[in-house]
C-alpha cells in the first residue's frame, strides 16, 4: 500500500505553519510598536499639562492678578485634586488628599493614577484646604481660577 501524500504536499503544509508563525510574529510586533507610541503620546501631553499648570502658578503669584485658566488633562485623567499643603484638610477629604496633606511632597493628584503627582510651591486653597475638579468627558478639560497674593496663588 502506497501513501497517498506526496514529498510536495509536506512541504507545502511546511510553508503555510511557517508563513502563520511570521505573520503572528508581525502583528505582535505591530501592536507593541503602536501602543508603545500612544504611551509616548499620553506622556507627552501630561508633561504639557505639568509645565502649563506650573507655568500658570509661577505666572499669577503678583498681587492682585487674576487668571481664568482652562487645561486639558493628560489622557485617562477625569479628576485632578490641589491640596494646599500648608493648612490642616477637612477630615471628609478623599484619602489620596489627605495622604498629601501628610507626605507634602506632592498637592496636585491626577485621578485616576496614572501619572506622577506633582509638587508646584506657592499653592493656596480656602478652607476645607483641598479643591477636586471631576470631568466625565473623554478628553477632559477644567477651568480654574488663580488669584495672586503675593508670593502665593489662590486656587479656586
């Protein structure tokens, strides 16, 4: 009795595995190199959104000056909390408030976390001592008001 497969047909199904195994091996090359991008991209946007909001405090620190500022938040971001580190937060504040409060070596909290807190002098916030700032939309954006008071910004 004769097999019916031939030399040919093996290796034909030989070139086909292989030609799986190199387009697999592409497409899984493709989808880290693109999101390895959009990491990139959301990165650079939340070092926009840093440099701008310390930028606007360094700015607004003159005595009587008012800004109206509107930011856009770095991707993923729909609440930003500024904590005036300097005076004692309302025990109802969220856990992440008070955890700055205590540290204060950050009082700005993007939520969720997805980036670092930052740390910008000079912040004054009115009593409970914390201000949050909640957006539902997909590519977020807030208006805050900075008050100058000489050597700090009021923030509200």
């Amino acid at each position: 009795m004769k097999s019916s497969i031939k030399k040919g047909q093996i290796n034909q199904v030989f070139i086909y595995i292989m030609a799986v195994i190199i387009f697999a091996a592409i497409m899984l090359y493709g989808y880290k190199a693109i999101k390895n991008i959009m990491e990139k991209g959301n990165y650079v946007e939340y070092t926009n959104f840093k440099k701008d909001f310390e930028n606007t405090v360094e700015n607004s620190k003159q005595y009587g000056e008012v800004n109206i500022k509107s930011f856009s938040l770095p991707p993923g971001v729909s609440e930003i909390c500024i904590v005036d580190i300097k005076e004692p937060v309302d025990t109802t504040a969220p856990m992440l408030v008070q955890d700055a409060w205590q540290s204060k070596t950050y009082n700005v909290v993007l939520l969720p976390i997805k980036y670092d807190n930052l740390f910008v002098e000079g912040i004054k916030i009115d009593t409970p001592g914390f201000l949050c700032n909640h957006t539902s939309a997909v590519r977020s954006k807030i208006t805050l008001r900075f008050e100058g008071s000489g050597n700090a910004v009021r923030i509200s």
